[in-house]
C-alpha cells in the first residue's frame, strides 16, 4: 500500500469516528420520544417530578378530563358512597343528545358509586352533572369547589366552568396541573380502582326496565388501553384513568401505568386522529411514552431506612457524647438509570447538638436530595438509640446558665447598685452625723466662752 493511499484510509477513518462521536448521544442524554400531541407531562407520582413535559404549562381545553377532578371532589366530600342519588331532568341541561352518557334516565335512584362508574367509564356528562348538584346543591357551586381544590393542589393554570368538560372558552388546564389533580385523585384506593375497571355491571335500580337492555346498566371504558386484552392498543401495564375529547380540545388521554414496581402518569392534551384511522393517536403515543420512561428512568432506592446517615454531639449525658442520627424511611425517587446518590446534593437540617434525654427513633433532623435545583426527597434523621440524662450533669448546667443569664445579669447589677446605694447612704449620713457633732462642740464651746465672761463681769 502506498504512502496516499494509506493517507487517504486514515483520513476516511478518522471521519467516520468523528462523525460516530457527533451522531451518537452521550450516554447521559435522552432520546426525544418525539410525542406529537400538543402538551405533555409523564412525571412519577410519588415525586411529582417531570421524566418529559413538552409545553406542559400551556393552557389547553381538557374536555372530558375534566371528570378526573369532579370525581375527586365527590370523594372527598362524600362517605357513604351507597347513598343512591335521584336523576333528574335538570342533570341532562347542557348536555347535547350526541354527547357522551352513562345511560341513566330521568327518576332513576342510582348509588353514588355507580354514578362515578358512570363517569369515569363511558364518560357520562349527566352522571358529572347529577353527582354535582347533589354533592353542592348546584353545579356552579359544585364547579367553585373544582376550582378551590385546583388550588390547593397548586394548579396555576386551571379554571373549570363545568363538571363534565364540555367545551366553554373559560374552562382550561395544563398538562401539568392535570397531573397534579390526578396524582392526587390515585391516592384514593376508590378512584384507583374505578379507572382501571374495563366495564361493569351497575346494580339494579327502579328504573332498569326503561334501559335499552331492560336490565341494569352495563357499561365500557372509553380507554383503549385497558378495555381489551385482544386490542393492538392495549397495554399491559395501565392503570387507567380517562379519555376526552372534543372538537376544540383535540384528543386527550390520562393515563397511568406500574411497572416493576415503577409507577408513572402520562397526560397527552391535543392529539389527533389520522385519517382512516379507528382510534387517535393518544393510545400508540401513550404506549411508547410509558416504554420510553421505563427504558430511562427506574425507580431507586437512593437512602435505605435506617442507614447511618451523620453523628452529632450530645449533652448532658454520661452514656455517649455522640449520638447517630439514621433515615427514618426509605427515600426513593424514579431518575434515570445512570443515576446515583453521589449525582445529589445531600442537605442536612440537624442541631449543633442535641440535649439529654433522647429517645430512640426520635426525630432530630431531615435529609433532603437535591439535583439540577430539584428536590427530589427529604427523609427524617431519627436518633439510633436511646440517651440518658445524668442529673449531676444537668444541675451544674442549670448552674452554669443561670450564672451566663440575663436574670443573673440583672441581678448582679441590682445587688452591685444596692450595694453603692448603701454605701453612699452611709456615708452621707456618717458626714451628717460629724456635721451635727462639730455644730454641737462649736455650741457647746460658744456656751462655754458666754459663760467665762459672764463670771468676769460678775467678778470685777
């Protein structure tokens, strides 16, 4: 081989490995998923920290999402949810005649749980409706305590105007706020429950026979990816929760999934439907979201319960002049694979020292992890074992602070001015008493001198 063409190998290799460098992510970067809906968030639950977001802050009309907030707002304000509730022809105001049902008529007596069934599953607008009015007593009133909630849940960029999400240019949310309400509505077992039931058969009511079945309703969830096994939108994985749509909002889909013990909460807002095709693309996007996150990110475990985290002084004690302070909890967080503890700043709230008598198990700190400026857990530090008091100890250290307090200060300072104030009173009163007596002898001798030359006239 000659000299050019050995050059010219050389050169042809060292491009291709440049080119091999560019091309290839570093082993700490992600691959855009590429999520063609308009807003997106897929966070951990447990965290509430965000794995993708993509203009996850932008408001967007939610449509029948809506009805993952009305249906937190029932549970939280209703116990019995045997109680049966009557529909009435007011729950069907509003609601168009091509508008998503439960298929509850006018007068039926229906349990509260049914009629969140009814919401969740078919997306029943009456059902939103009626569950309304009868826990606030109207719909807008119902609708004031969606907004309350919205807030105390720090959704900054929700307003609802309705308890079903038909559209109405003043209701809107974000991805992330859609997050937020549903993270905090899969805390309850009930709601976790009815969004990852694929149909069900609601229990007979006074009204069955005018059902188009003559039977008690029997009703499907509108979620592809959990309503059959058989269907090439079906994921293994899901947990639920609700679809929506309308013209304005686009496709929607809330949707949850665990996996290996890893859960996730994916929220897709403005999706389309390809042409021919029989779903939108929500479900296939959603899918591949969830396979992106696993792939990525695992759930860690990055501090263990119990493990020994600092040791900090003790007082007052003749047991030990050191106490350890270990995690009082497992603190766990969905990151990406690569991550470890040493990736996190590790911030540690603990007093200079603490005071006999200690208890063991007692809180005496917190630990929090902290990465790129995000909290990503905090953990009590508790105290290892139990400590004693040694109460030689603790009366010299009465002492000692007594003697280094401001009542000692005072005092001292009153017992030092009464001391000169005494001093100072004796003396004036010692130099009076003198006074008195050099008046007295100057009287006395001035008697005495009178006296003389009284005897001195007499005589002569």
């Amino acid at each position: 081989m000659n000299l050019p063409t050995l050059r010219r190998r050389l050169c042809a290799v060292f491009l291709a490995v440049v080119c091999l460098l560019t091309l290839c992510p570093s082993a700490f970067a992600l691959n855009d998923p590429n999520i063609q809906a308009t807003a997106v968030y897929l966070g951990d639950p447990i965290t509430g920290l965000p794995l993708y977001e993509k203009n996850a802050e932008e408001r967007r009309y939610p449509a029948s999402t809506t009805k993952i907030m009305t249906a937190l707002v029932v549970l939280d304000n209703v116990q019995d949810l045997d109680q049966k509730v009557t529909v009435l022809a007011s729950d069907f105001d509003g609601v168009p005649s091509d508008g998503s049902k439960a298929g509850f008529v006018v007068g039926e007596e229906v349990p509260v749980i049914d009629l969140l069934y009814g919401l969740m599953l078919p997306s029943g607008n009456e059902a939103a409706n009626t569950l309304a009015r009868f826990v606030a007593g109207s719909v807008p009133a119902f609708v004031q305590r969606m907004n309350d909630r919205a807030l105390e849940l720090g959704c900054t960029g929700t307003h609802f105007a309705n308890a079903n999400g038909l559209h109405d240019d003043n209701h809107y949310t974000t991805a992330h706020d859609l997050f937020r309400i549903t993270q905090e509505a899969l805390k309850n077992e009930t709601f976790a429950e009815i969004v990852n039931t694929a149909q069900k058969n609601l229990s007979p009511t006074n009204k069955a026979a005018e059902h188009p079945n003559g039977k008690n309703l029997y009703i499907l969830t509108t979620n592809q990816l959990i309503l059959s096994s058989g269907s090439k939108y079906y994921y293994a994985y899901a947990k639920g929760v609700k679809t929506g749509h309308t013209s304005q909002a686009g496709y929607c889909l809330v949707a949850a999934a665990t996996k290996k013990k890893s859960s996730l909460i994916s929220v897709m807002l403005g999706c389309e439907r390809p042409k021919g095709a029989d779903q939108p693309l929500t479900y296939q996007q959603t899918k591949e979201l969830f396979e992106w996150g696993y792939a990525n990110f695992s759930a860690k475990t990055l501090i263990e319960k119990g493990a020994e985290i600092q040791e900090i002084p003790v007082r007052l004690s003749t047991d030990t002049d050191k106490l350890m302070l270990v995690a009082g909890d497992d603190l766990s967080a969905t990151v990406p694979n690569d991550c470890e503890l040493s990736d996190f700043e590790t911030q540690i709230t603990v007093p200079d020292d603490v005071t006999a008598p200690i208890t063991a198990g007692q809180k005496i700190g917190t630990l929090t992890l902290v990465k790129d400026g995000v909290t990503y857990g905090q953990v009590d530090l508790l105290s290892l074992s139990e400590v004693s008091l040694s109460e030689v100890l603790y009366y010299a250290d009465l002492l000692e602070n007594f003697f280094r307090s401001g009542l000692f200060k005072i005092i001292l300072v009153t017992l030092i001015l009464l001391l000169i104030f005494y001093v100072a009173v004796y003396i004036i009163r010692e130099r009076r008493r003198r006074q008195r007596r050099r008046a007295m002898m100057r009287s006395k001798r001035a008697r005495m001198e009178q006296y003389e030359r009284d005897q001195n006239r007499e005589n002569k």
